[in-house]
C-alpha cells in the first residue's frame, strides 16, 4: 500500500510537497534492482568508474544553487551553509573519484607461489541517512561506496527528502546507470529496516541517533552484516584560562548554534577555568545576543528554525522554569524558531549538560585543573569531537590525546573535512567515514594464491 508524507517548510510550516513513501515490496524490488546492477558495475573498469564520479560532481556544481535553495526551504538552513552543503556532495564526490584508480592490491611472497589481495566491492549498500544534514551525509555515503564498486539504495529522512531525490536525479543524469544509486523515501521502521534484514543488502551506513543505531547494530548482527554508524555526541569545548579568550568566545555561538545546534559535533557543553568564567561569559554576550536568527533565504541570517514542532518542543522542555545567562532572539509566529541561549549547568549531573538537545543551548560549567576539564569532559557515553583552546601547545596535545573523542579541533570548532577521517568513539558510532581510508569500509580483502610449482 502506498503511503505519502507531508514534507513541509520549517521556517512557514507551509507543506512544500507529497512525497510517496516505499513499502517493503518497493523496497525489495529496489533492492533487487541494485543487486542486478551490482553485476555490471562492480565491471566498469576504474578509469570509467572514476570519469562518471567526477562527472557526477561536476552535474552537482552546475545544480549548486538549486540544491542549496531546495535545502533552505525543505531543512530551514541558512543559504550560505546550504550552498556549502551541496559543494560538499561535489568535494566529496571529486574526492573518491580519484580512488577507483588508485584501489589496489598487494603481492604477498609465500612459499610455492604467490598471494595477492584484491578489494572486492561489498554488494548493495543501504544507507540511511538523518534530517539534520540530507546532503553531506548522503554523500559520505554513496561517494566512497560507489567508487569501491557498490551500489546504493539511499534512505532519506521522512522530513528531509528532497535534496536526495534531486541528487538521485543527477546522478542519472551525469551517466550513471540506472539502479546503481537508487533514492528511497519511506518510514525508517519500513524502508531503513528492510536494509537490515534484507539478506541482498551486505552494509549498512547508518547515521541518526544513538538508540536507533543500538537497533541496527542488533539487527545487523543476525547475518553479520557489515555496519558503519555516525550517532549522537554531546561535545565539549574546553576553554583554559591562557587561552585568545576573545576568539574562543567569539567561535562558540557558530560551533554551538551552526545549524540551529542540530549537529552532531555541536560544542553545546562549554567547560571554562574558573578564573576566566566571568571575563569569558562577559565577552559571549554580544556575540550570542547578536546571533542572527531569521528567515534562511537570508544571505545574513545566521541561523533558521528547527527541524519540526515536535523537536522544538523537546528542545524547550530543557530550558523548562530556568534561569538562563544569556538568550538572542527569534522570529514570532509561524515557523519552529528557537532563540539561542546560554545555560549555567548547575553541575556535571544537569540534564542539559548531559543529553543531546539537538538544539541552539550551550552548557557552561566552570573547571578547576586540566585533570577535572578531561575528567568533566569524558564523562558521557558520546566521543565525537571537542575542541580546546589554550595556547599552551603542549597542553593542548595533551588534552586532545586524553579527550575520549574522534575528532578534536585546537583553538578551532571546526569539525568535519571531506579529505579526514570522521567518526565517534564510545556510543557516538562505529568505523570512519571520510578521508583517504573510507574506501576500505566498502570493500572485503580477497586473498588469490597462484601455485607456481
Ligand atoms: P533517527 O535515528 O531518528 O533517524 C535517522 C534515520 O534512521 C532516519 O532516516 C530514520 O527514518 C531512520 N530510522 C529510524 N528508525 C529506524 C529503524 N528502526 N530502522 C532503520 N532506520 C530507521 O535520527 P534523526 O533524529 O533523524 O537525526 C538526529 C540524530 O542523528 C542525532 O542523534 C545526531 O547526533 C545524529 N547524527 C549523527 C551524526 C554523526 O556523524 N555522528 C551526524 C548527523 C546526525
């Protein structure tokens, strides 16, 4: 039976679109389809492989402004962040364009013969893919996947569908064959699920949060299926009193608020030295009071709306009857806005402090000593990036080695770069996406022995 879902504005709640949602037949049949084109792909030789890549980003480029528009209206991101998302489908899709040539394997000298490796592709895989990000994270999925020699069925999230419908659009049209990136819109207990249990499907990627990805993993488990997971984090900035204060509080409203805070590497817990608490709440204010919040398709908006009513309303049960430091402001009136805000945790236990909101609200808590900051700063089951800002160089790769986290930045938010790898420690995931190695998480070693006497 088919179903559709309403996939509206989040800055106007007005609905954008139906959008058809797959039952599990569709789904089979798809995934059925990527199965047969695996067998022609996994053929097309490097060269071709790596030219249809690259053509892939090049049709990307040319649709740079459309895909980014279509963000803003569909997610509520702000233009400028949504252009940077999709010139991150093309970066990333150039990336891995220059891997299928250079994906090689190895001679092995043993006795009688010889041993050699070959990177075989994996088969069909299923990525599953969050609202927060629809475009990125649907690339650092299907680029590397594609180049290694698989093919895709791509879930978007039920809110989110758009971009990757369009970039399923492009892909066709940029030359790839047909059923080798296939765009799924559906329910994640229908589609998403039947990429775990689907025996044709041989990995999963999957991005979201940390309880679905608990689901996956076990469901996965059944046919040993191979998984990559990118889950929840609650990321701390850590700020030492010998640190550029007036740079590290002049980043944390973007590290913090990017995106509306709903970011998986959002610094939303900010642990201060206490000697610098004040000066450093003192110099937040303006920046954070200033944070431009408004209508996306505004070149100077800083950032939009939440995602939904539904996320909005837990985001501001956090903020429930309390006091807060410091607020901006945000448009009235349709539209899921939130205003950014500060919070003082009221001790390493607070709830705001400890769970991912998912929304624009930064903890601070002051710390002692280096030891009590990684000590403060480890004690959740996320680790997926930190920053810490010092000046002290040795401290600094110190603390970043002590952090319990995948990605640490120095007198820096930034997160994610298309050319690193990025992943969690603890429950914030499993594997490493991105980078120059992202490619070995999509293929399988196959060892060949040539007797020789
Ligand atoms: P979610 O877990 O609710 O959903 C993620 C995706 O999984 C969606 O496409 C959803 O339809 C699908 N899904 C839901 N239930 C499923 C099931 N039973 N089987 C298969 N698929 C299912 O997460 P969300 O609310 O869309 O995204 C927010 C979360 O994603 C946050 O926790 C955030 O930290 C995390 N996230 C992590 C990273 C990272 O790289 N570590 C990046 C972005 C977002």
């Amino acid at each position: 039976m088919t179903t559709t879902t309403s996939v509206r504005n989040p800055a106007t709640e007005e609905v954008l679109q139906e959008v058809e949602l797959l039952d599990e037949a569709a789904t089979d049949r798809a995934i059925e389809a990527s199965a047969r084109a695996l067998e022609s792909w996994r053929r097309v030789s490097p060269a071709d492989r790596a030219r249809l890549l690259q053509r892939f980003g090049d049709v990307v480029d040319e649709h740079l402004e459309e895909l980014a528009q279509l963000e803003v209206r569909n997610a509520g991101h702000v233009i400028g962040n949504a252009r940077g998302e999709a010139a991150n489908v093309r970066d990333v899709l150039r990336y891995y364009a220059g891997s299928p040539e250079r994906h090689g394997g190895r001679t092995i000298p043993v006795a009688g013969g010889v041993a050699m490796t070959f990177p075989e592709p994996l088969g069909v895989v299923g990525v599953i893919v969050p609202w927060n990000f629809p475009m990125p994270i649907a690339g650092w999925g299907f680029a590397p996947a594609l180049a290694a020699g698989n093919t895709v069925v791509l879930k978007p999230a039920e809110l989110t569908p758009l971009t990757a419908i369009r970039l399923g659009e492009l892909a066709l049209e940029a030359g790839l064959p047909a059923g080798v990136l296939q765009v799924l819109p559906g329910k994640g207990s229908v589609v998403g699920q039947r990429f775990v249990t689907h025996p044709a499907v041989r990995k999963v990627v999957f991005t979201g949060s940390t309880e679905v990805g608990r689901g996956i993993m076990r469901g996965c488990a059944d046919q040993i299926k191979r998984l990559t997971l990118e889950l929840g984090g609650k990321n701390a900035s850590i700020v030492f009193a010998d640190a550029d204060l007036a740079a590290a509080a002049a980043g944390a409203p973007g590290g913090a608020f990017d995106n509306s805070g709903q970011d998986c590497c959002a610094r939303s817990r900010m642990l201060v030295h206490k000697d610098v608490l004040d000066e450093v709440l003192e110099l937040l204010r303006a920046p954070v009071e200033g944070f431009r919040v408004g209508d996306p398709a505004d070149e100077d908006s800083a950032m939009g709306p939440l995602i939904c009513a539904d996320h909005r309303a837990k985001v501001a049960s956090y903020l429930d009857g309390r006091d807060v430091l410091l607020q901006g402001s945000c448009p009235q009136g349709s539209g899921y806005w939130m205003p950014p805000t500060v919070l003082r945790a009221e001790s390493p236990q607070d709830p705001a402090f400890t769970e991912e909101i998912f929304g624009p609200v930064i903890s601070v808590l002051p710390f002692a000593d280096e030891d009590e900051a990684v000590r403060v700063a480890n004690d959740t089951e996320y680790g997926l990036s930190g920053s810490i800002w010092t000046r002290d160089i040795g401290r600094a790769l110190r603390v970043a080695r002590r952090v319990e986290a995948g990605n640490l930045s120095v007198n820096s938010h930034a997160s994610v770069r298309h050319n690193t790898p990025f992943g969690g420690f603890k429950q914030s995931g499993l594997g490493r996406e991105l980078g120059p190695d992202a490619l070995e998480a999509f293929s399988e070693t196959k060892t060949v022995f040539v007797a020789t006497d």
